[in-house]
C-alpha cells in the first residue's frame, strides 16, 4: 500500500545516516520504511518488491545528501557497503562472511564460527574437545594461530582438521587410530625413519623420493627451505641460523659449476646459488 501525505505535516528532519546506522544496528529487516523527499511529503512504502532496508540505502544515496566516505569514520564507512566488491574499494575495509568490517576489527576472536574464522588467514578454528568424548562439535574458539605454535592445542580446545592443523607452524597431523594434530616432529627425527614410507606419514613427516633414494623429511624444515628461494646465499645462511641455531645442521653452499656430492646426509642443507648468487633451490642433503 502507497501512502502519501501533504506537506501540512511536518515531520522532525531525519538524517540519512541516522536512518542508515538504525539498519546496521539492528541487521533486520523492516515490514515498513519511510523516505523523506524532499520538503513536502512523506512517502510510506509497505514490502513491495525488494526489501525495505534496499530501498532506503538505495534511496538515501540518491536523495539525501550525508556526509562523504572521508567525513565519515573508519567504521560507518565499512558499514555502508553493499557487497564484497563495495567493501574492496574503501580504503581500511575488508569482506568478512557477509559484511564490511574495518581491519582493525580484524581480530580472531572477532569471528563467532568456523566459517567466519576461515577468512582470517593469521587465524584458526578451534574446537571444543573432551579426549573422553571424540564426538564432533560445532562448538569452539576462533583463536591466533601464533597463539597455538608449537603446542598446537589450548585447554579444552583442539584443532579437529588436517588441513588446519598442518597451516599452523610446529603443527603436524598425527595419523594411525588416534589422529590428531601435535607438535611436529623435527628433521632429525623424521630422518630417523628413512625409506619407511607409512611411519613417515602416519607420525605427521613429509615423505619424497629423490633421484637415488626415499626420504623422510620433517615438515616445518621443508616449509622454511622453500621460503629461502631468490634469497641472497649470505642471507639465507642467516636466515637458517636465526631459526635453527649454529649448530643444528650443515650448511653447504654451491654455485652452477662446483661438484655435488652423492651421498645423502639428512642432516646436511645444501644451498643451491644462481650466477647472481641468490638461492635457486635449498633442500635437505
């Protein structure tokens, strides 16, 4: 039903933000929306068609003339867009699920589920989990995923995907009848169990065949390996000592034209240099 009233009411001046900041506070939508245009009449529109929440955003950037994008704060700014591609183009702003958030509200515990959490790349789901109780639960805690290095679990909470487990550094999925995720086994152990390809998945190891041989190589060392390439060699032997210490592993640099050795030492890095000396392929050798 369209309902108009002449200008002989007067209605109290109504801001377009005011109107906008009541729909994002609410996130509902109204059976009826009332749209000031102009001066001289109120123009009441009951749910036809789209939804009224649309057609007072619509509207209201049409009619009535609000502060600017830069006028507004970094929040109300976020809030007015529509869709992901709206979100993309204001400054600060990020699509989180279904809404527009500023990026300072980006915090993991900020997400209220899983899926929500899944778009926060420094983040990670964490399910509520009883060790007497292995049945699955939507319940659980969006946490940071530097928050759980190493340890891989808080008190009363577990990371119940193999997927997620293993984007966490220090993080391994443990396979066999008690899967879980556990702090990764070191190079030096996952070494230990040479061309043993089912113990070397099953305990959370990365499993390759190289030219001569089968190896077992630790998770997070063939991961911070790969994170060397185009790195200048000086550089990347700093790199290697920062993370693992002087005296963990070998370290042996060649250029194109040196002789490589034969024999595989799983405790050896071998530095693979390009003509202008940065790293071309580092692996274990």
């Amino acid at each position: 039903m369209l309902v108009v009233i002449n200008s002989v009411v007067s209605p109290p001046p109504v801001s377009a933000s005011l109107i906008l900041d009541a729909f994002s506070s609410s996130g509902e939508e109204n059976d009826s929306a009332v749209e000031f245009s102009g001066d001289s009449e109120i123009v009441e529109d009951r749910g036809v068609g789209a939804s009224s929440e649309q057609r007072i955003r619509q509207r209201s950037r049409k009619r009535v003339r609000g502060p600017s994008i830069q006028q507004r704060s970094p929040t109300q700014s976020c809030e007015i867009a529509r869709d992901e591609d709206d979100c993309n183009d204001i400054d600060d702003c990020s699509w989180l699920g279904d809404s527009c958030y500023y990026k300072q509200m980006e915090s993991c515990g900020f997400a209220g589920d899983a899926d929500g959490c899944s778009y926060l790349s420094d983040c990670v789901w964490m399910s509520e989990y009883d060790p007497r109780d292995d049945r699955p639960t939507s319940d659980g805690t969006c946490a940071s995923k530097q928050e759980v290095e190493g340890s891989c679990s808080m008190d009363g909470y577990a990371i119940l995907s193999e997927d997620l487990c293993n984007s966490v550094k220090g993080c391994s999925w443990r396979g066999g009848d008690a899967s879980k995720c556990s702090p990764a086994l070191t190079q030096t152990k996952c070494n230990a169990f040479g061309d043993e390809k089912d113990t070397c998945k099953q305990e959370g190891c990365i499993f390759r065949k190289m030219r001569r041989k089968k190896v077992c190589l630790g998770r997070w060392e063939s991961e911070f390996l790969s994170s060397l390439k185009k790195r200048e060699g000086e550089k990347a032997m700093d790199a290697i000592k920062d993370e693992y210490g002087e005296d963990t592993y070998k370290v042996t640099v060649y250029r194109r034209t040196d002789k490589k050795p034969r024999k595989y030492d799983g405790q050896r890095i071998k530095l693979y240099l390009n003509n202008r000396g940065n790293v071309r392929h580092a692996k274990f050798g």
